[in-house]
C-alpha cells in the first residue's frame, strides 16, 4: 500500500492505496464520487475524464498514486455556488440525452475552452474527439461549447 | 402543403430545458454501478475463450480459497435452478428454441459466454481470482458464416442442427409482376454485425430481504425483466422488484433478459448477501447482444417507367448462437417495411434464422427496419441509374400521394398520414438539390479525382409497438399496450406514474408538457415517475419508438378520467349539475363567471368534507392503452459526400434531414433524437462492424478496434420538420429510430452515386477508406482484390 495525499473538489484526502488502483475507482469506489463514471477499459471513450490540476485526464488511465500531490476537480466540484457555465450551456442547448458521457464531456471542454477560449466549431471537434457520446450526434454538444465560450467559461 | 395540428395550450411543441439535467450535469445520478450496499458482494466472469467447445471440467475451488473470495460457482452449481433464458417471440410454429442456461454446464457456443463466476468483497479481488479457475474445454468446430451453416457437411451449433426457422409472408401474383418485366434488378446487400454500445455499461445489483429480491439493473425493460424472472425462473412475481435507475442509453441493447442479471439473483439468494456486476466494455462489446448481421437478397420488377410492378425478399439473418428475448422477431419487424412508401401490387418475404457460434443478435436501434429501408432505398437508386432518370424523380413516380392517405400497403399496414411530397421538397430546397447535381456534373466532366455523391433516402417506418392484437398475430409473447397513472396531490400538484422507461429519452420533461396540457397545471408543478415496478407497477417499458405514441396516448386517457371524477365534484362546489360544467385550462367552469381550479378541487377531494353522495373521494386514475395501429413516421433525408478516388476517404459534406413525425412535443428533444439517429445510422454505414476471426473469437473487442463516430468525424446535420399529424388524440408518431433508419443508405447512396461514372455499384458496409479504395481499383481493373470491396 502506498500513501497519498490529493484534493478532490477541494477537500483533501490522505489515503493508503494498492498501487495498481485506478483514479477512477479510488474516486468512486475509495472517496464515494460517483459523479465520473466508466464507459470503457481503453481509455478511447473520455467518460470518466477530469480536471488533474487544471488539465484534462481521462481517470482511467491514471493510477491513483500518479495523483498524489495533485488538485482533483470532477464533475461534483466544478459548480462554484452556481453552475459553471458549461454546465448551463450544456443544459440550454440540450446538449446532454442519457447523460452518461456528460461530465467527461464538460471536463474536456473546459480544458479544451482553457486552452483556446474561442473556438470554431472545427476545434470544438477536433478538440473534443476523444470523448465519445452516442446518443447526441455531438450537434447540441458543439452549440453547448460554442454558448459557453460567449459567456466567458475559457477566460 | 403541410398541416399543422395547433397545439391546444401552449406546452405541446415548446422547446421546454429538460427536468432530467439538473442531476445530470451536476453528477448526482444513480448510475446501477454507483449503488453500494452493506455487505455487498462483487462478482466476476470467467468467459469460454473458445467459441464452440464441450466443457469437460470446471475446477473452482482453488479460486475460493483465496483471500477475499467468498464464492465460487460453476454453471453446474446452479444447474437445477438457472433454468433458461426466454426468447418471447417465437415466430414460427416449428422454430427450433435451444436450451440457454445463463451459465454453460456442457458446452460453450460463443468467445465470451460465462462458465463460471467468482464472488468477492471487491472488484479487483474477484477480478484476480478468475484466474485460478480451471477450465478444460475440448474444441468442436465453429460455425462462422450463415451462408454454409446449412450445409449438409456445416458442423452444427446445437444437436438439431443450424436452423432456428423460416417465416415467410407474400401478397399478390409476385410471378405476374416479374414475367415479362422489362426491368428486373437483383442485388444481394450485407447488414454488417454491429455493437450498440450504449455509453453505460451493463450493472446490476441483486438484493434479497426474506423472500423478497430487489434488483437495480441497467435495463430499459424494468417491467418486462420482472414478468420474465417471475415466469422463468420460478420466483414468485409480487416478491420481486425491479429498478432501473438512471440508465445510460440502450439504443436496444438493454432491451433484454441477461444471464448476469439472472444470475445475479440467484447467487445474492444462496448466499443471502447483496451481490453487483458491472461489465467493463471489452466484456461488453463480446456479450451484449449485436445488432443487423443479415444477409438481403432483393428483387425488383418495373415498368419501363419506373412504375414497381413487384417485389420479393429473401434474407439470411444470424440468431447467433442462441435465441435471446426478440432475437427470432427483429428480421419480422423488417418484413412489413421493405415496400417503404411505394406502391405495389406483389410482394414476398422468406427470411431463414440461422445459429453460428457468435454473440446472439436482438434489438438495435430500428431493429429490422434499417435493413429493410436500407435494400429498398439503394435498389430504388439502382431502379434510376437502370432507366437513366433522378433517384428522386423514380420515387416520386411510386410513392403513395399525399391524397392518398389513409393508404393499405402491399403488407396489409394501413398507413394513417404522411405527405411525402411536402418533405421531399423541403429537403431539395434545404440541401441546395439542384445547384450541387450541378456542381457534380461539373466536376465528373472534369475528371476531378475527388467525386461528388448525392444521396436520397426517403423511408417510412412503423412505430409505436405495437397494438396487442397485431403482437399476437406475429406469436410475439406480450401486448403491445402501456399504462400511465395521475395522482392529484392535495396541494394541487401532480405526479404522474409511467409505464414507459427512459434511458435518455427526456420524458420526465415531454409527459410533464402533456400532462400539464391536458390538466391545465404548470409544467414545474409535474413530477414524472419511473423505472422502479414498486412505484410504477405496470408497463411494457421503451423500444420501438413506443413511448409516446403509446405511453403518451396513455397519459391522455389518464388525465380524461381524472378530469371526469373532479368534474363531478367541481359541480358540487360550483352548485350546478355536472353536464353544465365545462373544463379548459386547469379551470372548471359554469356560465356567469363561476368557476374552481383543478387545484381547488383536489383539496376539496382530499379534505372529502362536502363530496357529493357516494363520489369516491380521489381524483387519481390510472390507464391503460393498447394502440388500434402503428404510427408511421417518415421523411426525407440527403447526404452529399466528397470521395477521395485517390485515398478512398469519405468525408460527409452536407446532411440534411426533413422529417414528419406527426405533432411535436419538445422540438429541442426531436432534433437530439434525429441527430443522435443519424449519427448513428452514419456509423453503420463508414465505420461500425464487429468482426470475428476465423476461429471465433471477436476482434472488435474495445472502442479502439469497434469505431464509434467521433464529433470530428461527422458534419453538422440541418434538420426541419414537415407535420402530416398521426390518427390519435395527440397527432404523435415517434422518433427515436427515425434517424438511424434514414440516414445508413442516404450515406451509402451517395458514395455510390459518388463513383457510379466509374462503374462502381455497390460498397459493402463499412464504407471504410480500403474498401473504398479496393472497389475503385477493381473497377479501374488495378491490382487490388475484390475482398470486401465492390459487388
């Protein structure tokens, strides 16, 4: 077992964990976070994406130990009193139907609006293809991006 | 040219935000996996890694020593109680049904069916441990391709050999039509094996209390999977509970009664602990039932002006290896579509399920209907390119006119409404029709080597499943019918308790705007209930586009008779006899300005204190609805794609979708419905197959081999509504499979029409880049083999 010490929507947590434990399940399965869940085992589907200090990871593909010292921000922590403004922009585009990929799909566009708060809708798609949804066609997903891009979420 | 049906309050076509969103995007759902329960158990599988071997030895007892391992089961030690998972559709008096225990006890008939389970405290220590479980296995030969499964020399999947059944249906002098036709086109077209791939993975959790179970599972059959595990597998019905709590789409593919969720229960009750599975996608993708994998052969008689004389079908479809819940009924809601929205006088259907040793096929988006448009619309582009005229103009010169309607189809459906011209039109007008035929002749004639394809699709599907009677004419083992429940809440709000089973539909958002229409009460005073058969206790659950259709005219019939028990109380208050009375927007209402609110009446109901003589003193009412007919959506889609000749890559250029699906409730979640369709009829037809080996075992095992569009792969589609309304009281005909069912040979058509000029016509699905290159090399007599490419 390994010791570590990380903050998860800003609440730190120090934990000894097997070394081969994914982020993902010491986020669900250790600390109860069930907002990020798991789509596939190849980290191709981007469901389980979120924030390690700041930048997207897909939690699957990190270990927890990876994550020790580091700032978590999953799909619980990322309202601040109201909701940001992916979440309302997904909410008002309908850009969400199962809902299943919806927090990795907030988490990686708002690493993608970080990087470029201004996007077309070619770089909200090429900047979003490693997340994978199925029931939308991605149509309402770029109008979501491209509405919370106008209201500042990247800057 | 269209008619609109006016909506008669405001909240019917109201682009209402969904209700469902505030926990989604916020991470509060009950995904099944996210459950945990005191003492609760993990299981793991272990899989036959062959896909045809007798199991000559199960060793489990290595595994349950380890640490952590509660419980180790073999198929064998359940082989009294498991029984055998049902197929309710069998469709043929002789159809052959094999034995299919959720865990093999003698023999494996696919990679990926379970042999043995582990029960641990934890995920990863069950996990661990299916290593120590020994198998022997002696291999038997696979059964790999339908096309040689009835061979007299083919191996054989079960003892009684490769042939589930063959149903067959014809109308009209199909001889008639062919003799002396002066066209007749034949084709033979491959409906490639998909995965549905729903973004959640399968979870269940069982738990028993005493005699009672409760199981959370990610199902859209909550009420269906109760009646089942009642019926076969002998617990008694009013001791289960089924919950499907927020359920990550299903496209189909939780349409089902699974061997882990079967098993799930028994093993939660021999070791009376709460026990949960949760798949990972590489286990997904081998044993979630597949979709399509059918063989079509098509054959259609014309005049020389294109008129269709007749039209006959012959299918091969594989069952896989058993039969599953409708596995042996999916080729059969096809059968009724192949004549699409043309008129005919002969047609025939012969269609043959076959056993190989692969996954079973069952429901997937569309579910027979795909394949059928798809035959119909690529033979329709054949029957043009044949006589040299427009696609569109050969299905104009067939298809059933507007005035026309109610129409009897070839098949003995009655199609309520449509108007097909009015959709076509608006499409051609949307899409650019004329200026991009131009700018293709343009560029053929400048020999550019990157073509432009044109493609139509103009189906017509039957949904809303499905009126009893129809059902049991098909030996389908269920009625088709749905039930919605009001209760009138003394404070004047309402919940309403559906039969229906969302899994991204968004009907805790589209029954609230019914609802709140019918009672005349605000949209946010409406709480939708769903999905757990203790709170909703009847049903028959979401597919087939049904929900609305059915489980919506449910609601209406509900909130009739909540509206008749309050009327006869409002006339009391209002001291005047109840034929006096009359009802709109919420208020009851007599002349001279008197009048009660529907919420005014429910406390009154409630407080009882001044009922009327012998008026029960509730206003809740539930109700059932079993549809007279299928509803009929139809539409008209384009595609236009740019094809490399050079590289063989297919880039959609344009998309655009017009479709009439009767009277609108949330356009928002019509055109998310229609999007995500055709996102995903796009990726049968460029990307999606599962593929087996030559020795049976899947390739295709993660999403990094089973090719999901990605939003960088796929354009932006435009997407309008013509509105024929449907024969029912809310003018509705559904929309969840409309996109995928349209849009596969839109895509197909126009990478053909892409390379017709170079003799090229037809592109076995997925149209992908080597494909395409292949048939165009082949075409142009180079070097590359036909394999997988041109027809």
């Amino acid at each position: 077992m390994t010791q570590i010490n990380i903050t998860v929507d800003g609440v730190t947590y120090v934990d000894q964990v097997e070394p081969r434990l994914l982020l993902v399940h010491y986020l669900r399965d250790v600390l109860g976070k069930t907002g990020t869940p798991i789509g596939c085992d190849t980290s191709n589907c981007g469901t389980c994406t979120v924030l390690m200090d700041g930048v997207s990871v897909k939690s699957c593909s990190v270990l927890a130990v990876q994550a020790d010292g580091t700032e978590i921000t999953t799909i619980e922590g990322l309202a601040n009193g109201e909701w940001h403004p992916l979440q309302k922009a997904f909410h008002e585009e309908h850009a969400l139907q199962c809902g299943y990929c919806t927090p990795g799909m907030i988490l990686a566009s708002a690493d993608l609006l970080r990087d470029n708060p201004h996007p077309t809708d070619e770089q909200i798609r090429d900047g979003l293809e490693g997340n994978l949804c199925r029931c939308t066609g991605y149509e309402h997903i770029v109008r979501a991006v491209r509405r919370a891009a106008q209201a500042g979420a990247g800057q | 040219m269209t008619t609109t049906a006016q909506p008669p309050t405001a909240e019917l076509g109201k682009a209402r935000r969904r209700k469902e969103d505030a926990r989604l995007v916020t991470g509060q759902t009950t995904w099944t996996d996210n459950l945990v329960l005191p003492g609760m158990l993990h299981l793991a599988f272990v899989r036959s890694p062959y896909a045809h071997a007798r199991i000559t030895s199960v060793d489990v007892s290595a595994a349950r020593s380890l640490p952590g391992v509660v419980a180790a089961f073999s198929g064998a030690d359940f082989a009294e109680e498991q029984g055998s998972l049902p197929c309710a559709w069998p469709v043929t008096p002789d159809i052959v049904i094999p034995a299919h225990p959720p865990m093999a006890v003698e023999e494996v008939r696919y990679v990926g069916e379970a042999v043995a389970v582990v029960v641990a405290r934890d995920r990863y220590t069950a996990a661990d441990a299916l290593a120590s479980i020994d198998v022997g296995y002696d291999p038997l030969e696979p059964v790999l391709d339908m096309r040689t499964a009835l061979d007299e020399n083919s191996p054989k999947v079960h003892e009684s050999g490769n042939k589930s059944y063959e149903w067959v249906f014809a109308n009209g002098d199909l001889d008639a039509a062919f003799r002396d036709a002066p066209v007749v086109i034949e084709r033979n077209y491959r409906q490639q094996r998909l995965i549905p791939c729903a973004m959640e993975p399968r979870a269940v959790v069982s738990s028993w209390i005493g005699d009672d179970v409760t199981l959370w599972s990610a199902t859209q059959i909550p009420h269906v999977l109760r009646f089942a595990i009642a019926a076969f597998f002998g617990i008694p019905e009013q001791s289960i509970r089924v919950i499907a709590p927020d359920v990550g789409g299903g496209f189909g593919s939780k349409l089902q009664v699974t061997a882990e969720e079967v098993l799930a229960v028994l093993i939660s009750r021999r070791l009376g602990k709460p026990v949960k599975w949760t798949e990972s996608r590489s286990e997904g993708n081998m044993t979630v039932h597949h979709g399509r994998d059918q063989w079509q052969r098509i054959r259609l008689a014309a005049d020389s002006d294109g008129g269709i004389r007749g039209l006959s079908v012959d299918l091969l479809a594989d069952m896989g290896a058993y039969l599953m819940l409708v596995t042996p009924g999916v080729p059969l809601l096809g059968a009724f579509m192949y004549p699409g929205i043309y008129k005919m006088d002969a047609y025939s259907f012969r269609c043959t399920g076959i056993f190989t040793t692969k996954m079973p096929t069952d429901a997937y988006r569309g579910a027979g209907r795909p394949e059928a448009t798809f035959a119909i619309e690529r033979i329709m582009d054949e029957l043009a390119a044949e006589l040299g005229v427009d696609p569109l103009e050969v299905r104009e010169r067939n298809w059933i006119k507007h005035e026309e309607f109610p129409y009897t189809t070839v098949c003995g459906l009655t199609y309520d409404s449509g108007n097909y011209e009015a959709a076509t039109a608006r499409a051609k007008e949307l899409f650019g029709y004329e200026d991009l035929k131009a700018e293709q002749a343009e560029r053929n004639a400048r020999g550019d080597s990157v073509r432009l394809g044109i493609g139509v699709s103009t189906f017509t599907e039957m949904c809303g499943l499905a009126p009893s009677r129809v059902l049991g004419s098909l030996s389908y083992g269920a009625g088709g019918w749905e039930h919605a429940a009001i209760r009138m809440l003394p404070t004047g709000k309402v919940e309403v308790v559906t039969g229906s089973s969302a899994h991204g539909q968004g009907h805790e958002t589209a029954w609230s705007q019914i609802v709140a229409d019918q009672l005349g009460v605000p949209f946010e005073d409406i709480r939708v209930l769903h999905g757990d058969t203790q709170v909703a206790p009847k049903g028959m659950d979401t597919y087939g586009s049904r929900s609305l259709a059915v489980g919506g005219m449910a609601l209406v019939g509900a909130c009739d008779k909540v509206i008749a028990k309050a009327k006869v109380i409002a006339s009391a208050m209002l001291e005047a006899p109840p034929e006096s009375v009359e009802f709109a927007a919420g208020k009851f209402s007599v002349g001279g300005g008197k009048e009660v609110s529907i919420q005014e009446v429910s406390l009154a109901t409630f407080a009882a204190h001044n009922l009327p003589e012998g008026v029960e003193p509730s206003l809740d009412s539930d109700y059932t609805y079993d549809p007279d007919n299928f509803s009929f959506p139809h539409g008209t889609h384009l595609c236009a794609t740019e094809v490399d000749t050079e590289t063989g890559m297919v880039k959609i250029r344009s998309y655009v979708a017009v479709d009439d699906i009767g009277q609108v409730v949330n356009p928002l979640i019509v055109d998310g419905q229609v999007h995500g369709g055709i996102a995903q009829g796009i990726g049968q037809a460029l990307y999606e197959e599962a593929v087996y080996d030559d020795a049976g075992n899947l390739l295709t095992t993660t999403l990094a081999d089973y090719l999901l569009p990605s939003a960088a792969d796929l354009p932006s589609f435009v997407t309008d509504r013509t509105v024929s309304p449907a024969a029912n009281r809310l003018g509705v005909k559904g929309v969840g499979e409309a996109g995928t069912i349209a849009s596969t040979p839109a895509v197909v058509n126009a990478i053909v029409d892409a390379l017709r000029p170079l003799g090229i016509r037809d592109i076995t699905m997925p149209c992908t880049p080597e494909r395409v290159w292949r048939a165009i090399e082949t075409a142009r007599g180079g070097a590359a083999s036909s394999n997988g490419g041109a027809a």
